[in-house]
C-alpha cells in the first residue's frame, strides 16, 4: 500500500526589507517636512540705536510679552518659578547669558518683578534684547 503525505504549505510574507522600507519612509518625511520656530508670546521689542549680537548658543531666553506672561527658551512658566528654574541652569552651566525679551507694552511693573527674579536666581550676565532702529 503506498502512503502519501500530506504537504502542508505555510504561506509567508517577506519581511527581510521591512527594516529598509521603514527606513526609507523616515528619511522621506523628515527630509520634506518644513520645521518652523515660532516664538511663545508674541512681543513687540523696543528700538535701540546701537549694540552688539549675542551669541543664542550660550544664551537662555527670557521673554516677557505685554499681558505679563513669562517664557523661557519658549516656554511658559510662572513669575514665580523663574527663579529657581534659572538658579538651576547657571549652576550647571555658569558661563550662561540671560537674555532678556521685554515688550514695549509691557508695564514697568512687571518689568521689575521679572529683574527682581534675575536677581534672586544670581544671574551674573542679562542683555536687554531690542530691535535695531534704522539710522
């Protein structure tokens, strides 16, 4: 008596090239998508005639805009926690400038509290950030 066997075929999929395909796929959406910087508040700076670039490398933003909102490095924080965020920072990096991004509007008010936390944070180096007036 002769006896098959039964051949069970199991299909399967490729998957070898998953890894390149799914590689390439990133590279295509990171090489086409358009990043854009946009500022936290939206601040109208106050002209200057003179002055000198500052490095961003080596600086921390502090933004304030004309409702009396606080960012740093873009984002929004409380006037209150300004202080040891950056007491926090120059301890780690004391070489650190702090620029500071005041809008015109702005009352002075809240222009010194802002200075008044610079101060308690023991920040050595703080610019003033303005725009150029045309001569």
């Amino acid at each position: 008596m002769n006896i098959r066997r039964r051949v069970h075929h199991q299909n399967m999929i490729p998957t070898a090239s998953m890894a390149d395909i799914a590689m390439l796929l990133l590279i295509f959406f990171l090489s086409t998508t358009i990043i854009r910087s946009r500022e936290a508040l939206d601040i109208r700076l106050p002209g200057a005639t003179s002055g000198e670039p500052v490095r961003k490398e080596t600086a921390i933003r502090l933004s304030l805009d004309s409702a009396g909102d606080v960012a740093l490095n873009d984002a929004r924080v409380g006037m209150g926690e300004v202080a040891p965020i950056l007491a926090g920072k120059l301890r780690r990096n004391p070489g650190l400038s702090i620029l500071l991004r005041a809008d015109a509007r702005a009352p002075y008010a809240t222009v010194a509290l802002l200075i008044d936390q610079l101060e308690r944070a023991h920040a050595p180096r703080v610019s003033l950030v303005s725009n150029r007036k045309p001569s």
